[in-house]
C-alpha cells in the first residue's frame, strides 16, 4: 500500500477507464482516494509550493507507476 496525500482528477479519470475495461465494472462506480500523510511523494503541483526550493515537482515516471499500481490493485 502506498500513502499518498491527493490524486490528480485526470489520473483519477484514466485508472478508472482503466479499470471498467479491465474489470467491466463501469467506471463511475470506481473509486480512487488518498490518505492523508504529508510524507509520501509529491503528486501535484500546489501554488502554495511553487516557489518553496524544498518541495519537489511531481515525478511523472512515479505518477505512472502510481496509476499503474491503482489499475493492478483493482484488477487483482
């Protein structure tokens, strides 16, 4: 299990279609959420850390593999 703080609506979107074609559950009855943790990866780019040189950017190789890990989860 990974804790992450947000998922992004469109990675949210995409595990679901995603999952309705793998699972042939519609994807309006998929849900995708977060725990709230403040240590895990970063997976949006706020405003308010925009400017602040110690958050990092969202890693997109990490976010694929986060959307990648929700489909298999959903799939097992």
């Amino acid at each position: 299990m990974v804790a992450i703080i947000f998922v992004t609506r469109p990675l949210a979107r995409r595990a679901r279609e995603r999952i309705a074609k793998i699972t042939g559950v519609p994807a309006e009855n998929v849900m995708v959420t977060a725990t709230h943790t403040h240590s895990a990866p970063v997976t949006v780019a706020y405003l308010s850390n925009e400017a602040d040189p110690v958050v990092p950017r969202p890693d997109p190789a990490y976010l694929q593999r986060l959307e990648d890990g929700v489909v298999a989860s959903a799939e097992a």
